[in-house]
C-alpha cells in the first residue's frame, strides 16, 4: 500500500532479536522471501497518535539472511481533521458544556423552521446518524449548524431523546405530542428505508430551548469554523465558541465557570 516503508539488514549469522542501528532502503525487495516471524505493536509519533501495523519478517536469498519491516498505517487514524479544527495531538480542553449539532435541513426530510419554531434538534436515517445524538445530556449546551449554511442556532437540551413518533414537546407551556404539531418537514421514514436492512431508521428528537436562533438565511458562517460529520459531538473549538456566541449575544460567563 502507499506510504509503506521497508527496511532491510543483512546479517552474517543469526538474526538478533534487538538488531543495531539499522538502514532504510526505500522500494521493493526483488529476493526470495521466506517469513520466519511477525508481530504488531502500536507507534507513537508526538503530535499524532495513530494504529500502525509493524510487520517483521526474516527471509533468505543464496544463503544470506536478511531482516525486514514494514509499517501499515490505518487510513482511518490518519484522515485529514475537518476545516477549523486541529490534530488529535493539540485537541483543545472541552469545557463540559458545549455541543457541536449538525441539523440535515433538506428538502422532503427534517426542516430548520420546524425546529426554530417548536424547540428541538433531529437525526435520522440509519443508527450511525441518530447514535450521537442521543448521547446529548440534559443540560447540554448545542452550537446547531447547518451543513454547507452556518450556526443557526445555540440552546440548551431540555429533555431526553425520542424516536418522532413518542415526542413531545412544550408549546407555551403544553405539553403537546409532536406528531400533532402543523410540520413543514418530513420525520417518518418511508415503509421500504424501515424495513431495507433492519436498522433503526427512525428520526430521532431532541427537545431544546433556544436561548438565541435565527432562520436559515441569517445563519452565520466564518472561515474557521468547527464543522463535523457527525449529528453530534463535544465541541471543543475555542473560536468558533466565541464568534457564534458574540454574534448571537451569549453570555459565556456560566460555560466557562
């Protein structure tokens, strides 16, 4: 696979287990391999920490005995952070408060209006998009984004997830069930999404109220900014905290106490 490195030693007599200081040699080996051992460990780079695979090999050619590795990194550990945040290795401290929501308005599926309107936040679709969601504590602070828009919106989590068809939700004082509420959006999947592959489809409601929150069209977006794939996660990102925070005239005094 690309990025891979080989290195080689030979050796006169038995293989050591601790070989010296050894050479790197970039490129294939041409000569006849015959693996006696392999093993994985982990790697540690400084700023980084990622899962590389570190295989050891020993092998002959005309009599003469050679040692090679060869380290695999996974593609996974090591894909590029999304713009505005940083490595893994300088993640900023979490204030415990403050989460990063991403709101899918599209058309013929969830509407911001609906949301902006009645108090909440939604994911749906396949359990991979509603699973952090549902982690949102009570309490919780959420920073809502709309994707390729900006930050439409910061609130705080007022009660715990539910599937659309058991949601409720607090209308001037009422408790009122939101499958009854006039909706713009669309919050049921259709009978052949639910019934594809067994995964839980539903979409998934977090009620919110908003301490300050805009229409679509006034959504505020900045180069910089913190922005993730994920429906929800911890939001760390000092900048984007501020600047959403001024421009919606959030106090920040209670987050960072």
């Amino acid at each position: 696979m690309g990025g891979e490195k080989h290195e080689v030693r030979r050796e006169v007599d038995d293989v050591p287990t601790q070989p010296p200081v050894r050479t790197v040699m970039q490129g294939e080996h041409h000569c006849r391999r015959r693996p006696r051992h392999q093993f994985v460990e982990p790697l540690v780079t400084p700023t980084l920490l990622v899962q590389v695979q570190r295989l050891r090999h020993y092998f002959e050619d005309e009599g003469r005995a050679y040692l090679a590795r060869t380290w695999l990194i996974d593609e996974a550990e090591t894909a590029t952070p999304s713009a505005g945040t940083k490595g893994r290795g300088k993640q900023e401290p979490w204030n415990g408060i403050d989460w990063y929501v991403s709101f899918g308005d599209e058309p013929g599926s969830r509407s911001w209006d609906d949301a902006l309107r009645y108090g909440f936040v939604s994911a749906g679709g396949g359990e991979w998009f509603s699973r952090t969601l549902r982690s949102l504590p009570i309490g919780a602070r959420v920073f809502t984004h709309i994707p390729k828009v900006g930050y439409v919106g910061v609130g705080t989590v007022s009660g715990e997830p539910q599937p659309f068809e058991d949601a409720v939700l607090t209308i001037d004082g009422y408790s009122r069930p939101m499958a009854d509420l006039p909706l713009k959006g669309t919050y049921r999947p259709t009978p052949a999404s639910a019934e594809a592959d067994g995964q839980d489809r539903r979409e998934w409601i977090v009620p919110v109220t908003w301490e300050q929150a805009a229409p679509r069209e006034q959504a505020l977006w900045r180069p910089g900014f913190f922005a993730n794939q994920n429906s929800a996660c911890k939001l760390r990102a000092r900048f984007t905290i501020d600047e959403v925070s001024r421009h919606f005239g959030i106090d920040q005094d209670s987050a960072d106490a």
